[in-house]
C-alpha cells in the first residue's frame, strides 16, 4: 500500500518532470525563434555575385511573375525626409581591407548628413579596430556619399540597414571584415539594445558558416531587438541621431520587394555625406 508520504513524493516527482518538460520546449522554442530572427540579417551572397538573397527573405528563385507585376495598392505615407542632395553614388571596389591605420586609443566618431537628419555614432576603436578602421577608409574615400538606406524591420527585429552603395542589400566593398567585439558587455540575454551600430553579414545560424563576413552594410537599432551575439558592434548612436532613427521608424517599411526581398523604409533615406572624425 502506497503511503501518503510516498504519494507526495510521487507527485513532486511528476510536477518536476512536467515543469523540466515545459522548460525544455520553451528553450527549443527560443532557439528556433532566435535564428529565424537572427537570419533576417544575413546578407547571403551567391558564389557567383550573381543571385542574392537577404536572410529570412530567402525563398524561392522563381517567383510569381503575374502578381508582382500586380502589386496591391497600399496607403501613401507622408515622407518626413527632405529630397537628397545632388550627386551620385560613386562605383568603388578594393582588393583587400585596409592596413589599420586608426588610433586604438582615440575617439572616433561617425557622422550621417543624411536627408532626414544628422545620425551621430559614438565609434567603437579599440573593441573593434578593423571595422571602425574599415570605416574610417571608406568613409574618406566617399563611400556611403548620396548612399540609400535600403531596407527597414519592423516585427522581431528594429533596425535601419545602410551601407550599401547598390541600394539592394548585394553592395560590398570588395573585401571582408572579421568578427569583432561580440561578447560586449551591451549585449545581454541575447538582446541588441536602441541605439546599437553593428554589421549585416553572411552568417548562417543555422549551419554556423559564413563567420567574418562583414563588408560595408550595418544596421542601427532604434528599439531593443531580441538577437543572438553574432554581428559586431561596432557603434552607438547619439540621442540626438535616435530622434531621427525614431522618425525615420516611425514612417513605416515598405511590402517586400519582389526581387530582393528587402523592406525599404517609407521615408526616403539617404546619406548625403558621411564623415569620420578622431576626437
């Protein structure tokens, strides 16, 4: 006969498991989510620069022709940006990353003149020497200058991605960048905090290729975004840059692009002059 203390215990063991059980899915459940989230910053480039895809955009490379050539109509949205200054984007490409050349123990900041205002970004030196390096060279050589900020997100992650002179999400400068800095103390529980500048790249959660990847795109993150610690950070925004990012934000993303998949921002943003400064 079974006592009623034996039968406590037996229902402790059982509530246990049950509760080892729901945790265990949870996490599971956390994981998957975290790399369908953490892909939709992947900027996938094929082998042969031909195809590209963007992250948890990709699908199939055939596409329904009739309905993209049928978009539905959608409201217009009032674009809070100014039009872009004149000038054109330059074609660029380099062989190889630039020597570093930066002080590691200075400050640098990044400034975006963009169209719907100034974007200051407190630059990380010495946590991430090749980026901001990589920054400081482009940047002087008129790199991002009359650039598009092609895509927004706005479900899962919040980010404003730019960097690319292509405007597609297919744009590099020619060569990569390492991984750099991501164990920053600013990245807990797997969140990238408003106000973070960190770089788009090619890695692949799912199967872990693609490490050092990055080439001239980043994002800014205008509202915490739940992802894991696999794109440098590499900057942060001012307060006075998070109005604008908030602004910019506030206006919407456009329906995914049929051919790339981005999700442009409503507003119309674009980099009339970027420059790198050492405090």
């Amino acid at each position: 006969m079974v006592t009623s203390d034996q039968r406590r215990r037996q229902l402790a063991r059982e509530k246990f498991a049950r509760q080892q059980e729901r945790r265990e899915s949870a996490r599971r459940k956390a994981k998957r989510r975290n790399a369908i989230i953490a892909a939709s910053l992947v900027v996938v480039l094929a082998a042969s620069g031909g195809a590209v895809a963007a992250g948890a955009f990709t699908g199939d490379d055939k596409k329904d022709t009739d309905a993209a050539a049928k978009p539905s109509a959608t409201p217009k949205i009032d674009d809070p940006c100014e039009k872009p200054a004149p000038g054109k984007v330059e074609k660029m490409s380099f062989k190889e990353e630039p020597k570093l050349a930066i002080d590691q123990s200075a400050d640098y900041t990044m400034s975006l003149a963009t169209t719907c205002g100034d974007i200051d970004i407190d630059l990380k030196a010495s946590a991430a020497p090749h980026t901001v390096n990589s920054f400081d060279f482009l940047v002087n050589k008129g790199y991002l200058n009359h650039t598009k900020c092609h895509r927004l997100t706005n479900q899962g992650i919040y980010v404003l991605q730019c960097g690319d002179p292509t405007g597609t999400g297919t744009g590099t400068p020619g060569y990569t960048l390492p991984d750099e800095n991501l164990k920053d103390k600013s990245l807990k529980d797997n969140v990238y905090p408003s106000g973070t500048v960190a770089m788009a790249n090619q890695y692949n959660p799912q199967d872990g290729k693609g490490r050092d990847t990055g080439g001239s795109q980043f994002f800014l993150v205008y509202q915490d975004s739940q992802l894991p610690p696999d794109y440098t950070p590499f900057g942060t925004v001012s307060e006075a840059g998070m109005k604008v990012l908030k602004k910019i934000a506030k206006a919407g993303a456009a329906q995914p692009d049929p051919t790339s998949g981005n999700t442009a921002p409503n507003a119309t943003v674009v980099i009339d002059k970027a420059t790198v400064r050492k405090s």
